[in-house]
C-alpha cells in the first residue's frame, strides 16, 4: 500500500457493480495515474475480476470470510479473491462487523497468500489492540460521522490524533481515517494529522461526478502531504 | 428451472475457484447438451460472471444477502449476482443458514429480479413452511448425511417421499433431495421417490474425474424419470 | 395459554429487572384475578424465578437458545427457563430475529417440555409456515410500528385480518397482534378483528403509571370478546 | 478477583441449573472458606440470583451482551446481572464467541457497574489485544483441548508461558489458564508457568463428585502458589 492512500469504498450502490462500476474504476484508474496518488477501489465479489481486468489501480474485496478451503457453501475466502485479482480487502467494516477470533483469522490468511488487509474500527482504544494482529493498515471511522457529510477530520480531528498516536505502538501498520470526507480539504487535514490516507465511500459514490469529487480528494491529500513535508523541514 | 435437475454445488473446494473451476464448467456444460438433462452449478461470487460467460447451463449464487440496493458493504445482494450473470440462487444452505425473515427477504428479492431460488432445509417439517414462501425449489438435506456418501435416497428414502408430500401442498414448487448423493442408482432412486432431482457437492467436487461422476448422475436422473413414467402408464 | 390473552413483554427497560419488576408484575398478577383475564409476562433470564415465586400469572422467557443440555456455555436453553419456572417463551422477537432451524428446534424443543411458544412474526406472509411449526402462538408485528404509539390494530386492521386467516389454516394456533398498542380501543379493535390477543411493550414498560395503563388494556380486551361474541349472536 | 483463581464455569450440564447446581455451589462455598482459596462460579442468568443468596463465593455470568438499558427483548444485559447479584462475567467464551465492537463495548460496560470481566480467548495472539481493553483477567483457552481431559498446562505449556509474556504488557490483568485442566497438579503446573489460576468446567460438572475434584483443584492451585513463593526466594 502507497501513501498517501485514497480507499474508495463501492459499497452497493447501484453504480458499485455492473458496467457503471466498471466505467468509474476505469476513471479513477486514469485519475490515480495522473496525480501519482494511489486510489484503491473495494469492490462488490462478484465485480473483482472485471475491475481487475480493466485498471490497474489495487482492487481490494469488501470482506472476506475466514473459512478455510473446503465444504463452505456461500462463503467468499481469501483464496478466492485472490485468485479474482485482490490485492486486499477490507476487514470488520462497520456495515460487516466481525467476531474476534475471525478478524484474527482474517488478517492471518490474508497476509498468508499477500493479501493486503485494512480493518476498520469505530473508536480508538480498538487501533493498538487490531495494530497488533498485523494488518496493513487500520480505518478509523466512528460510526455517527458515516455518511453524514459532516468530515471526521473537521469534527472530531482528536480521534485522528489520537488514533495515530496508538498506531505508533506498533511499527508498519497505517493509519487511515473515514466519516464524512467529501472534500480535499477534509482529507487535507485527516492527512496533516498524521493519518497516511482516508476512506471514503459516499461522498463518490452517490456524486454526479464521481471522477470529479475523487480528484478533488486526490489533490488534497496531496496538499496534505506537502503540509506534513513543510511541518518537518 | 427444467427437470430432472441435477444441481451442482461447488463449494469452497480449490477447484471450486479459478481455471479449474472453469473447466469443470464447461465439461458440465458439454454433458448437459449431450444428455438434455439440465445442470445447475451454483459457483463462488467471484467466479460468477466468469462461469457464466463460458457455459450455458444456468449458473446460481450459493448465497444472497437481502440487503437492499445501498450502504451495505460486504453485501452480496440479488442485483449483483444478477447483473454478474447467475439465473438463481441457493438459500440457506447449512452452511450459511439464515434467519427466518431474511430467508423470506431473500425469495422475495430474488423472484422480484427474475432469478430462481432453491431453498435449503434440514428435515421434512421445514418443506411445507419454506414452499408456502415461494421458492423454485426445497432442496431437503439431513445433515448428518451430507459429504458422507450415504445417499439419502437409499438411507433415509422415508424423509425424501415425506418431502414430496409436504411439497405439493403449494403448487408451483419442486422438491430436490441431497446429501450423500455418489452414484446414478443414488439419483435414480430419489427421482422415482418423487423428487424432481438432486442436489451434489462433495461426490462430484472431490472426485478424480468430476466429469465422470456427474455424467453417471446424469444417467441416474434419466433411468429415474423413466421408471416415473413406466409408473404411470 | 388462556384468551383474551394480554401479553406484556418487560423488555430491557430500568423496570424490567429488579424490584420495580417485581412490583409491576405483583401489580399485573392482581389485575388479572380483578378481571378475570389472562395476562402473561416474558421478563428477562434473571428474573424469571423470582417474578414466578411472587405471582400467580404465567411469566414467560423472551429467548430461548435451542441448545441441547450441555457444554452451551452462555446459552439460555429451554429447560432453565422452565426449571425457573416459565411457563413458556417468546421466540423470534424483532429485537431476538433466529434463523428457520432455530425457530423449529425451539418450539420442538420447548413443546417437548411443556412450555408454550409464542413465535413473532413481522408480516402476514410467515404467518401460515409458522404456524405449521407447532407454537402455540403467532404475534405479528409490523416492524415500522413497534414503539411508535400508532396502533397495528388501527393503521393496519388489514395486517390483522389477513394474519387472522392465515392462522386458521393450521388449527389450534393462537394469532396475537401487536405493535403501537397504547390503549384499550387499541385492544378491542384488535381481537375484534379476529386476534386472540395482543402484544404490548413500551406502552406499559414507559408509563408513568404501568398497572393503570393495563387495567385499560384488559378492559379493552374484555370489550374485544363482547364485541365478537355479540357478532356470533 | 484474587489469586490464585479456580473458575468453574457451570455450562449448560444438567447439574448446572436447579437444585443439583445449587448443592454444588454450597458444596463449592464450604470448600473455598476451607482452604482460603477463592473459587468463582459462571452459571446461568437463570440461576444467578439463588445461587447468590445461597452462597459467598463470587457468581459470575455466563455471558453479558452489550446492549444499554431500553428496548432488547431477549438480551442479558450487565445492569440485569449486576442487579441479581453477579460479581463479575465471562466474556467471548467459545462457546459464545463475540464480535470485536462487542467486547470492548461489554467489558467497558461491565466495568463502568463494578462488575468484574474474564475474557476468553484461544489464542496467545489475541491476550494482548484483548489485554488492552482493560478486562480483569484474559482466560486462554486452546480449542483443541477443551473438555478433552488433556491439559493445557501438561499439553502446551509454552501457550501460557506466551501468553503470560504477552499479559504482562498490560498492567493489572490476570492471566488465567484452561483447558482439559482436570487434576491438582494441572493446576499447579499452570499457576507455576506464571497463570493466576485456573477456569474448569467438564472435569468438574462431569464428575461423580464434583466437589472433591474441586478440592483437588484447590490444592494444586495452593502448591502452585507455594512453588512460584519457593522460586521468587
């Protein structure tokens, strides 16, 4: 994973699979090309390969199950997105939460075949404890600010504080912070407070231009980086 | 759904996903048009579209979530197994078993987007409840028989006949019978007890030549509806 | 279980457990001989044999684990609610949802034991495939109305109806109706409507005033029969 | 919770509730008083209150879910069990495996009422994760030895080793040890590997007397005790 880090979260929106998907990676592959920033996409199961296929961009899954190969009917195991073209997947997301020992598990298989793992968490006092499981990163997102537009870098910048201040406790895991990002500016700051990126869902999703609101992102997060570059020198 | 119907259900084996998986489709799909006897592979989610682009034996999901269209991250919901190309999908399958009002959701949904449902159930007393809620099919599997190679159909034939009774207290829907299913005397067996077909996993999936086996079933369902029809005249 | 049948659900509220629960349902038990009508309560696990010891009315669990007898760590089965003395148990609550082969082994299991099931449902179409399962009730209620104050029985008497309907195809099934029940019009409507009874919560849990507020329940349900039978005549 | 600890987690075992559990906890009572060494007991949320009325050790609950006060039909609430005498409970056993979110929210929950937390785990992994949202004590637990008579102590010994490393990064939790613990000098070999004591539950509710296996519990846990003395001089 690239920092800064712009995860775009399809969800299931009506525009998250089917050829409207398709056209939306395609446009953010050009975007993340053309700013030099790396955007992730996580994607519908059934939409892994095509997207895949059709950028270059890192396709991340939405979750997996930690079943291992076997008798598991319905279940969609690392393997498996792996094999579709996964580079990662979200983990524990608060629209799929999880049970302990199945996170643990999670990260564990994932990082087994190279999978890249972001798991998401609703408070700060879960960063440390999942930093310690190893996944790639931790998305710190408190539940109230999800799709409220309202960013959790404006409005709760403490979270991202002290979020970051936790991840430390445990060398190479990122930070990334998400809720309510819908402007480079919120993301600017989420950036400048230590986090290495943003999750962010729908704010692009449910745009009239999704590209457009993406790029906006992408050139704050940039700005944000620079802030943090100027604050050391 | 045409009858007699053999389902296949893939599973989570290594060769439930990926290039093997592929082929194995499309050697089901070579002997369905050779035998006219209609095969359903119920595959992975991410194996959907690719599956189903190669064959034309109908293809299902082996699980929807009945999450609406929206914020529901993880989901697989109806439209997107339906956009990827399936024309159905198993329901609570005793690997994935699912609560009452999302098993009713999850018909609902389905039926609603045109896509076929089969219905997993445990016992008898299940069959007559999950008809009434209009499914394509009640596939009835006594657990203690699945992935063991003891058919139900000659170890427990009383649940299947049982099964066929509750069954056609709705009209409309089909009972198909499982677990333990290895040979065509299996299929033929549950067919003439009245059973519409067979639902198969592991007799299939772990076997050298899964193509073999499944033309053997094949076999079993035509000798199975032919002794029906003696029957009846 | 006896009809008019007026079934007050203690929840989790900061009256549901304690010695104001205990007081509550001294003050239920003494309605329920002043009018001669049967009010029954599902009360939380630890209070089950305490309330029962304190009252002569039948005190219900809200859940019941289908676990069998043994290494079930956490699990509240079917045989400690009836050592503790329930008389029976609330199965599938909106706020308690179980899956299919839960719901059977449930009522299968507590029957087994004596006890009465009253099984939730959130619409008309569960009804009749509940019903086939054997409980010895089914309250519906619709999920946009429970706790709202607008009552089931007036803003959607046709919920009722058809629930009333659906029931009668399986005899010697009770249909309770619940959702929004504030008062006794409330009551009279719904069991004029054909329900056997009804469900209440919040309407009783949250009022100043709990014991007067189902004295106007019970009088209303003492009404809903008069009106039926005056119908009969 | 002092140390060292013999938890016995009463289960679901048809001496685990009624008057068969009551015996056993007056019996279990009598013997802690005896030998100075604290036993605590997990039971059934139906049996809390009369085993604490009937007893001075300290009564646990089996499990807690995390639901605050209000409208949770069916959940055992910490409120509800603090209310009928619980001193503490266990937490994510596996027999009642818990989302992550649900744990913290449980364990804080808990605390903010004075109520005292084991939280379990299979895992040396997960002690220190689970160390840092500040339960009593971590119980670990191999799977694969649970009721297997085989113990963790003599099977694994560098599990708690780990695990008592791993415990120590926190300040102020115990680290207790389980697993096919069913002699005294399991229980000694755990406690001289660093654990604070012992949880038990088939090697004692199975037993013919079940009193005197507890009591040769207590006594290894007093060599134990007496073993790590004899080291630290």
């Amino acid at each position: 994973m690239r920092t800064p880090q712009v995860l775009i979260n399809f969800k299931a929106y009506e525009n998250s699979f089917g050829p409207k998907a398709l056209d939306l990676a395609k446009g953010l592959d050009k975007l993340s090309k053309e700013y030099g920033v790396e955007i992730t996409v996580s994607v519908p199961a059934t939409m892994i390969s095509r997207i895949n296929e059709a950028v270059e961009i890192p396709v991340f899954a939405q979750h997996v199950d930690p079943s291992p190969i076997g008798a598991h009917t319905g279940s969609v195991i690392p393997e498996m997105v792996k094999e579709a073209g996964a580079k990662g997947t979200l983990i524990n997301h608060s629209e799929k939460r999880m049970r302990l020992d199945e996170i643990a598990e999670a990260i564990a298989r994932s990082k087994s075949l190279g999978l890249e793992t972001v798991v998401c968490v609703d408070r700060y006092e879960l960063v440390h404890p999942v930093a310690l499981l190893g996944p790639t990163a931790v998305l710190i997102e408190p539940p109230e600010l999800i799709g409220s537009g309202i960013a959790v870098s404006k409005a709760k910048p403490e979270v991202i504080t002290r979020a970051v201040e936790e991840v430390r406790k445990v060398s190479g895991v990122y930070l990334l912070a998400g809720a309510g990002i819908t402007s480079g500016e919120d993301v600017e700051i989420a950036i400048k407070l230590g986090s290495e990126g943003v999750g962010v869902a729908s704010a692009v999703m449910k745009a009239k231009d999704p590209v457009k609101v993406a790029e906006d992102l992408v050139k704050g997060a940039i700005r944000g980086m620079e802030g943090r570059r100027a604050l050391i020198k």
